[in-house]
C-alpha cells in the first residue's frame, strides 16, 4: 500500500477511533467503586461484566462475557473472529499472560501478497478472504476459564446470545461507522451481511443479529468445538472458498492459544506487568519508561517540551528495534532481555542530543552481541476479590477484513497485514518490519498490543490498556507518566490528549489538543515534524486507590463506559 493511503487510513479508520476530534473532557471526574469495577469499549458489555461479578463469577468469568458481548455490541473490534492478548494478577499476586493471537494459515507463505514483479498487491492483506488469520478468540476464551473461570461456562455466553437474538439499540457512533462502511460491506459481502439494510442506520436503531446468536449458543453448547468444528467450522471454510480465502479445517482444529510468562520490569518504584512477543507491546512499553526513568518529566510538567523530546526520541529507538527483532518466539529468538535491559535503555538515551532531533533515517536498530536476526478494543476487569484482568483483543483494521462468514454472523479478522508482507514496506499502520516477522504457516504476526497491570508495593495498583494500532504502545507509555509523574486521576490519565512517533515515518502525530502552540513551535525548530490528526486510541484505565476503592477511567472518544459496585 502506498505510503499516502495507508497513513491517511490510520488517521481515518484505526482499530475503530474515529477521525473527528471530541472535545476531551480533562474535568471529568473519575468514577470510583467500592468492590469491582469493569471498563469497555460499549456501556452494554460494561454491564454484562458487572452482572456476571454480582453473581459471583470472579474477574476472569467476566472477562468471558465481556468478550462475547463486545462480539455482539461492538462488531467493529470486539470478536469471535479475532484474537488478542490477556494479562492476569490473581489476588494473591500470581501473573500469567494468554496469548490468543491469530495464526497465518498453513498455505500462508512470505510472497502472497506480492505480484510476479515482486510488488505488494494493494489491500490484498486488509481487505477481503485472503487477509484473515485464523482466529484464537475464543479458544482464548475457553482456556482462560478452564484455568480461572467459576462460574458455568454457559451462564458466561447466555448475555450475548440474549443481545444478538433480541437486539440493542445502537449508538450515535455507530450508526455513523455502520453507514460510513456500507459501501465497503457491500463489496465484500454480495449476499448481504447482518449490519447491511436499504436505509440509513439512526441512533437507537435495533440492531439483532439472530446468525451471530446461533454461532454463539453452539460455542456455549460444545465449548471450542462449537467454533473450530462442525457447523460453525463448516460455515468458515465455505466461505474462504466463496472468497479465495485459505483457512482450512486443519487450520481451525489445529489452533491452540498459548500461556505465555509475561514480561516485567520496574519504574519508579512500580512493577509493570505486560504482554510477551508475539506482542511488542510488552518489550516496548518496559524500554520506553526503562529510557525516560533518569528524567524529571514531573518536575519538567505535563508535554513540556523537555519532556516531549525526551519521549519521542526514546519512542524513535524503540520503534526501530520492534521493526528488527520483534516476531513469533515459537519462530525465532526474540532478545527480550537485551531490550528490557534497564542499564542499557538509559545509556542508549543518554547520548542522544536532545537541543535539536534526531533524523530517524539515521536510528538505527541495536545491536546485541552474539543475537543473529532472522479497531482493537481493550477492557480492564478487577473483582472483589483482587483479582485482575487486561484483555486487548482485536480484528485489526476497523470491521476487520469486512468479510462476515454468511450463515454464522460475525466478521473474519484482516491479521495477515500485521506481517512484514515485503520487507521494509509499511502495513496500514506505518510500521515496517523485516524477516523476523516475515509470513510463515501457523506463524503468529507481530502486534502491538499492550494490556498492562502495574503493581505498587507488592500491591495491585493499575490496570490498562487500549486499541490504536501502532500507537498503542505509546498510549499507554503516556497514561503510565500521566498516573506516576504528572499525578493524574484516572479519568485525567485516559482524557489527556496525546502524540505518538513511531520512527518511521519521523513525525510526532499529535491530537488537536496535544502540545501547546508555544511548545509546538520550539519542537518545530529544533527539527521536528509536527503532523496533526485525530484521536490516538481509547484507554481504559482502573487504578486502585490507597483506601481499596477503584477509580476508573473511559476514555471519551468513543462510547466507552465504566461500571461496578
């Protein structure tokens, strides 16, 4: 994809952020709960999540029926027909991480995608059959309450099937998304699909989808094999051969979700919890506050302009080194404890000269001896237990491939993009990788993903997360600084406008609101690129406060809600 397409499709469509700037709302005031609280993307998944709690279930039995909920509420990135990443800390202090990612088909290869002159084949990897993974959701699902769940596994699938058999009416939102994408459904789904009809959608239209019920009542019948077999397997494969698609049975029966240790590190004092590869998020996030820990950024002040350079010149390194060794561990040996090395991410930005910037052209991945190279949604879940969840989990590209598999409701991911199709040719988000995540059979694609939980004195203090594509890892990076160094509550840390660099392109992206003119202006002529555009992802941000009670924050660019009691 060409480079001005595919950044103007970040800006415009990522991982379902809308384009138009909201008014952020920096004094809102928190919500705070006494027992549990449950963070998504949709008020109606908020809900279910808190139904489940008030029945006893504990946080992972809610993250069950959140999961299939936003399947139902939030077809533009909850899913069936996706996968994702969870971070877990039990009462006790147990960590765990699943990775449910999806998987290159077996008949996946490293030149799909391109043409016999060896140029990528434009959208081939986002749109349509041939772009989706196979999916990991909902075995991710099954093994998370096979090792935590409480409750009936029925029970957790009953209020999802309930809101696509009797509808919900939908949002202001998503009656724009839903008329926004018509035309694209259409292409893509000439037999109809369950989100099309011959009138514009309204805010408070009924939407039922009476497939997608079906679909799920068999998942909560036969566990995975309601999905990965049978009907609902059956209904998958014929429809990659309406569409010249390549997930097989083999491909479906053979996928299996994979418990992974996560990856830690410290700042200031606070223990930070997150994903390991095939998430770079994890590797990212604890490099970039390992890189900026030496600085004062609370006493700098929020984006000041010490501290804006200091953060992007450490996103600008880090960047560079997802491109180069991040990949699949089942495929290659990926450095994690070269690039969560504390002593070297301080040293390494240490000699950065931070009066004028660095052209990124000339950052360059580093070097470790002896090491030979080869719309998303996020929700926080803590019971009254202690128990914590952060799941983000994701079709990609806003309503994924745009395919729905015909007969069984839902829409098939487009992860194939979030390989390195050609290296050093961008995916829809910008960001460029080499061989290490080059596409191979049963391969798990690289992904920015970053559910994250952070620990105070031995003690659950936060969790959060969010979608946003590349910017995620940077999202969360800013909401991390906001809480520990700028003081925010967690409603400010989620509100707070927020810029992202990536290296490649060398810009700082900022939102409307982001970085004040006069800090813009200096940046500007120390060399940096400003390059304004819309929101940078939803956070969702649950911090535990001294007294036990939980402070939430939803992010208010999009219909994000938090709930407990």
């Amino acid at each position: 994809m060409k480079k001005s397409k595919f950044y103007l499709f970040i800006i415009t469509a990522a991982l379902s952020v809308q384009s138009c700037t909201v008014s952020l709302e920096l004094d809102k005031k928190a919500k705070t709960f006494n027992k549990a609280a449950v963070v998504t993307a949709h008020p109606l998944a908020s809900k279910v999540g808190v139904d489940i709690l008030k029945m006893g279930g504990n946080a992972i039995d809610a993250a069950v029926a959140v999961q299939f909920a936003l399947a139902v509420v939030y077809p533009n990135a909850g899913n069936i027909g996706g996968g994702g990443f969870m971070v877990y800390r039990s009462s006790k202090g147990e960590i765990n991480a699943l990775d449910f990612r999806e998987k290159s088909p077996e008949k996946g290869h490293a030149n799909m995608y391109l043409d016999k002159q060896g140029n990528v084949i434009e959208d081939l990897s986002v749109y349509g059959h041939l772009s989706a993974g196979v999916p990991g959701s909902v075995d991710g699902m099954v093994e998370a309450h096979k090792k935590y769940g409480k409750l009936d596994w029925k029970t957790l699938l009953n209020p999802a099937i309930a809101l696509a058999e009797k509808g919900f009416p939908i949002t202001k939102q998503q009656a724009e998304e839903f008329n926004e994408y018509k035309e694209s459904f259409q292409k893509y789904n000439p037999s109809g699909a369950p989100i099309l009809k011959t009138t514009s959608w309204k805010k408070g239209d009924l939407f039922q989808q009476q497939e997608l019920a079906n679909t799920i009542r068999r998942i909560a019948d036969q566990g995975r094999d309601g999905f990965y077999k049978g009907i609902t397997a059956d209904l998958i494969v014929k429809e990659m051969h309406k569409g010249n698609g390549i997930i097989s049975y083999n491909d479906l029966e053979n996928y299996k979700a994979v418990w992974r240790q996560p990856v830690t590190g410290y700042y200031r004092g606070h223990k930070i919890i997150c994903m390991a590869p095939p998430s770079s998020g994890g590797p990212a996030l604890v490099a970039l506050l390992q890189s900026v820990a030496q600085y004062p950024l609370g006493k700098w002040g929020f984006q000041s302009d010490s501290a804006v350079r200091v953060m992007v010149e450490a996103e600008r390194r880090i960047y560079a080194d997802r491109a180069k060794y991040l990949g699949d561990p089942d495929f290659i040996r990926v450095p994690v404890k070269e690039l969560t090395d504390s002593i070297f991410n301080s040293e390494r930005l240490k000699a950065v000269n931070l009066t004028k910037a660095t052209v990124s052209s000339d950052v360059k991945a580093a070097k470790f001896p002896g090491y030979e190279s080869e719309e998303t949604t996020h929700f926080n879940i803590v019971d009254s237990e202690g128990n914590a969840v952060s799941i983000t989990t994701t079709l990609n590209n806003s309503y994924g491939s745009r395919v729905f598999v015909s007969g069984a409701g839902f829409i098939l991911n487009d992860e194939m993009d979030d390989f390195s199709v050609k290296p050093g040719v961008p995916n829809i988000y910008g960001l460029v990788g080499g061989k290490a995540n080059a596409i191979e059979p049963n391969k798990r694609m690289l992904s920015s993903m970053t559910p994250t939980i952070v620990e105070k004195d031995g003690k659950l203090f936060m969790v959060v997360g969010t979608p946003g594509g590349s910017t995620i890892m940077t999202s969360v990076f800013q909401t991390i600084v906001n809480v520990i160094d700028y003081q925010q509550n967690a409603q400010q840390s989620v509100s707070s406008p927020r810029f992202h660099h990536q290296w490649l392109p060398d810009q700082i992206d900022v939102e409307k609101n982001a970085i004040t003119p006069e800090v813009r202006k200096s940046l500007e002529n120390a060399g940096y690129k400003i390059s304004p555009r819309g929101n940078i992802g939803r956070v969702e941000n649950i911090i535990i406060l001294p007294n036990g009670k939980l402070q939430t924050g939803a992010d208010p660019r999009g219909d994000d809600t938090a709930s407990g009691f």
